[in-house]
C-alpha cells in the first residue's frame, strides 16, 4: 500500500460534486495518476471535464471524497502551497487591464514570496529564471507587449510560461490548444510534451480533439455525463467501442504512420 | 527594462510637483509670503505672524489636503483592481452613503458636541462591511453582487439620511457642505489622526502588491496563482474604506480624485501595483493640494469647497473614459 501511494502524482479518492442546481451529479470518481504521466481528459460537451480540473485545482470543494496531489490533500494546503503543487493554464482570460506580458509571467513566482519579499521594492523572479522561462516558450521578444494586444498563440504561451514559473510538478490544462491554429498548436503541444519527458512534469489535460490526442498522452480518462467511464493507454481507449458510442460517431481509428501512435479521424 | 526606467522619471517627476504645490500654497493666500521667508520659517519657527501663518493655517491644511489626495488616490486603486473595473471609485460600495449617515446621525443625536467626523467614519466602515457581507456567496465573493449590494446599501442609507436632514432643517447647509468636500479648519490633531490610519492602511496594502496585479487576471486565474482569494478581498476592502475613512473624516466627501487619479497613473506608467500604488498616492497628493490652491483663491467669489473643483475638472474626464471605455468594447480602434 505505502509502495502504491508513492507512486502517485495525483489521487482521486470517490470525489463527487453536484453543480447548483442541476439534476446531474458528478462521480463519485477514483483514479491516479503515477509521475511522468501525460493524461488526456475527453468526453463530450459538459461531460464534466472542466469541472473534474476545477476539483482537483481547490476552486471546488468536492461533496465527498478526496483530492491528493503529492500525498497531500488540496484542501489541507495554504494557497500559497498549493500553487507549487499544481499550476493551471485556463482556457481563456478575460482581463481589461494592460499588464505586459513580463509582468504576467512574473506572477507565477508569487507563491514563493516571503513577506520580507513583499515589503520590499523587489521583483517576485530571478531575472535569469525569467528569461530562460521566457526564451524557451518563445514570448521573449514579446515581453513589453501589454497582454490583451496577443493573439490567441501568444497569450496561451504566456500563460504557459506563467504556469511553468510555478515550478509546481502537476500541470492541469483546460483545452490550451482551441482556438489556435494548427502550428501554434503543436508548437504548445509539443512545448509539454517536452517538459513531460524531460520528467518535470505531469499533466493532466483536458482535450477535444481526438485526432492528435493520442500523439501526445500517454493515457486517457473518457467522461461522460459526469461519470468516468474508461481510462487506459491511448492505444487501448481510441479504438474501444464505447468512443463510438458517446460521440455517436463512427470514427476510424488508424495508426500514425511515423511515430505510429494512435489516432481516429472523422467517417 | 523600459518601464523600469520610465517609473523613476515618473516618480520624480511626481515627487517634483508635489513639493512645488505645496511650496507654492505656503507662499500663497490673503496675506502672501515670499518664498525665502517660507524656507526660513519650515526651518525654524519663531513667533513671527509669518511663522504662525506658516505653520498653524496653511500647512495644516496642505498636508491634509495631501494626504487626503493621495489616501483617496490609492483607494481608489486598491477597489478598481478588486473590482476589476477600471471606473470603480473608492465610494462605489455604499462608502459616502454610509458616511453621510454616520454624520447626519451625530449631527441629530449629539450635536453639542463635534462627532460628525468620527460618525461618518464609523458609517462608512459599516456600509461596506454590510454590503460585503450580503455579496458573500459560496466559496468566493462576488464583486459584482458587491457592487450592486453597495449601490442597494447607498440608496437606503441614503434615503434614511434625507429624511432626518428633513426632519431638522438647520443642519442643511453643514450637511450639504460636507456632502461636496472641502477642507478647511484643519488642526494638527485631526491631521495626525489621518496620518496614523493611512499609515496603517498604506502598510497593509503595500505587501498586496503583487497579488492585486495577479487580481487582475481574474478570481479564478489568482487563486491558480497562489491567491488566497477571499482572504485578500476582504483584507483589502477594508483597508481601502479605512484609507476612504480617514480621507472622509477630515474633508467630507471629496469625488474624483479616486476614480481619475488611479486612472492617469496607469496611462502614464502602467497597471502594475508595485509602482501604481506609491505613485497614485504623490500624483494624487499634488493633485488635491494643486486644486485646494485653485479652490482658495478664486477671485470675486472667494475661497469654493475643493470638492467643486475636482467634480469641475474630474467629472468631464470620467466621461470620457467612459465614452472611451465604450467604443473600445464595440472594436472602435483605441
């Protein structure tokens, strides 16, 4: 059991939720996710997989069960804690203010403050951690532009950056990649993915797209109507009947024909 | 590093102006001094006419009307990043309201002796802890419905207000004076009470810096970040309406100045908290000790309310934000 429990990044333990109001319930839902691990979240339109990331991300609190993340329950962790556990990367950010695209990325060291930090005239990063941050999701030449002036490419890459300058081990993703085209998309993609390898991240993405998502995660978890349904490698979950089934769609599965990962395409 | 650079010429710049208006609002009055007397008499007083006009009417004065400037500057600040709302005002959730109540209470109930300050003090502080607790939902507060609760709470407290002043009518020209904000009769005592409540607002909200900036990201992103969303809100809300407190307490109900100046700063220097909050509190003290300056020496009519001249000069430019604000959401180019 001890063995067990080291072994993983993330711990769902019969975590249930019910939205105000509706009639639908959420889980209860078990499930872990080990170290290193690229995890895809699919399901239809309000299957609850947004809702399942807000969970595990403390902005819910769960109606019963719990949420471990490092062996600590996210409840448990001072907000400051927990944003060096876990870092998120939203869908979209609505903001009217124009902070630069530096000074966004800077707050991702605002968890390692101390208050002696705070009350001096100092800046939350390192410099050197900051450009290298900035460099290697390509925003550097950006980092004067005010936020709301990106395009939808850039400003998802900075969130990415603000993300990473967490340093937190789990990376929780809410479908980074809509609304981006194709290149700007696997350029992000393929930015995780590398930091996956390199073993300093695990991720658990949300994901819609059913033709790419088996080129990058490792594993999948299918949600539908609140419930988790299937999960297994990519390989095993892609083609299984009940894919078919929850989309209504016969889709074909083939293999990728260099890196010969598993993808399906539209009938 | 652009912005880093651009932020000390704009603090000195600031500074600057600051110390020049209230050099020149020494020097300048009835009874006009020259400068170099002005410097002699700061430095050491004596018994001279010079040094008590100097010292016990018009730097009181000055300094209070300073601090108020910039008290109201960094509230101001401090609700607009809370609120996410650009043209939020340190008064927006039932603050003046509360105030006008808390004065019109004291005047009502204890009028021998002088506690309108301290009630509309105390009045401002409770309307926004009362509008704060009916916008407390689930898990975090919502600063619209605090918003809307504040705007409720105002009209209430508002109509219970007009309803004593109409019950006693003498007190109409007190109350209406100190519903336009002005500041006049300052005495070293009351000044140092405002020094004492700023301070310790001002010191409180500095360390926030960082997570206003992240504040406006949105409650969801800052909580990602390491926000402790509620506990922020509500530490700043009410260091905010003690800063707009202290500020009421010595002047009335000065408009504008928190809902312009916080908006200047950032067009000059940026939305980033870690420069905006010490630079709205000098723009906003020269502000006001420029316009007190305008206010008592306006010729034929003689001395008006500071609160007339920053509605005259802050309501003009809050509608063109707004215009501004609006055609840039309907795509208009900026």
């Amino acid at each position: 059991m001890v063995s067990i429990m080291q072994d993983a990044m993330l711990e769902l333990h019969d975590v249930s939720y019910h939205w105000p109001g509706a009639s639908q319930t959420f889980g209860p839902i078990s499930q872990r996710i080990a170290p290193g691990r690229f995890v895809a979240l699919i399901g239809p339109n309000g299957a609850g997989k947004s809702t399942l990331l807000k969970l595990i991300a403390a902005l819910w609190r769960p109606d019963t069960g719990e949420v471990i993340v490092n062996h600590q329950n996210v409840l448990t962790l001072t907000a400051a804690q927990r944003a060096r556990q876990i870092s998120f990367v939203p869908q979209t950010l609505d903001t009217s203010f124009d902070l630069t695209v530096r000074e966004v990325v800077e707050l991702g060291g605002l968890n390692r403050l101390s208050w002696r930090d705070r009350l001096q005239f100092r800046p939350s990063v390192s410099p050197s951690q900051l450009e290298s941050t900035l460099r290697r999701t390509e925003v550097w030449h950006l980092q004067d532009r005010a936020f709301t002036t990106l395009s939808g490419g850039e400003a998802k890459r900075t969130l990415l950056a603000c993300a990473l300058m967490q340093e937190a081990p789990l990376l929780l993703l809410d479908e980074p990649t809509a609304h981006l085209d194709p290149g700007h998309a696997m350029k992000f993609l393929d930015l995780v993915r590398a930091k996956v390898d390199a073993g300093e991240l695990t991720v658990l993405m949300a994901y819609h797209d059913l033709t790419t998502v088996g080129l990058y995660a490792d594993e999948l978890w299918v949600m539908d109507q609140g419930q988790l349904i299937l999960t297994g490698a990519a390989a095993d979950v892609l083609p299984h009947p009940m894919i078919r089934q929850i989309y209504d769609v016969d889709f074909i599965p083939l293999v990728h024909p260099r890196t010969k990962r598993p993808m399906l395409i539209f009938p | 590093m652009p912005r880093t650079g651009k932020s000390i010429v704009n603090f000195t710049a600031a500074f600057s102006v600051l110390l020049f208006a209230l050099l020149l609002g020494v020097m300048h009055g009835p009874t006009p001094i020259p400068l170099r007397t002005v410097i002699d008499r700061i430095i050491s007083p004596n018994a001279s006419i010079d040094s008590v006009i100097v010292w016990d009417i018009r730097l009181p004065e000055l300094v209070a009307a300073a601090l108020v400037g910039g008290g109201l500057a960094v509230a101001g600040a401090v609700m607009q990043a809370l609120l996410k709302n650009p043209l939020a005002d340190p008064y927006i959730v039932g603050a003046s309201a509360g105030a006008g109540l808390g004065a019109t209470l004291m005047q009502e109930f204890l009028p021998f002796v002088n506690m309108m300050a301290p009630g509309a003090f105390v009045g401002a502080l409770a309307a926004v802890f009362l509008s704060y607790l009916l916008s407390r939902g689930r898990g975090t507060t919502s600063m619209l419905t605090l918003i809307l609760a504040g705007y409720a709470v105002g009209v209430i407290l508002t109509s219970v207000m007009t309803f004593l002043m109409l019950l006693n009518r003498q007190d109409l020209t007190t109350i209406f004076a100190w519903e336009i904000g002005g500041i006049n009769g300052v005495t070293w005592s009351r000044v140092a009470v405002v020094v004492v409540l700023m301070t310790v607002s001002l010191l409180v909200i500095w360390p926030y810096a960082h997570d206003m900036n992240a504040l406006l990201l949105g409650e969801e992103q800052a909580h990602h970040l390491g926000v402790p969303v509620r506990r922020v809100q509500f530490v700043l809300l009410v260091s905010a309406s003690l800063l707009t407190g202290a500020a009421v307490y010595i002047s009335g109900l000065i408009g504008f100045v928190g809902l312009v100046i916080p908006h200047v700063v950032r067009r000059l220097n940026g939305p980033n908290h870690r420069q905006l909050i010490p630079l709205a509190f000098l723009i906003g003290a020269a502000f006001l000790t420029l316009a007190e300056l305008v206010a008592t020496s306006m010729p034929v009519i003689g001395p008006i309310p500071v609160g007339l001249v920053t509605a005259f000069l802050g309501g003009p430019y809050f509608l063109y934000l707004l215009v501004r604000q609006n055609r840039w959401k309907q795509g208009w180019s900026r």
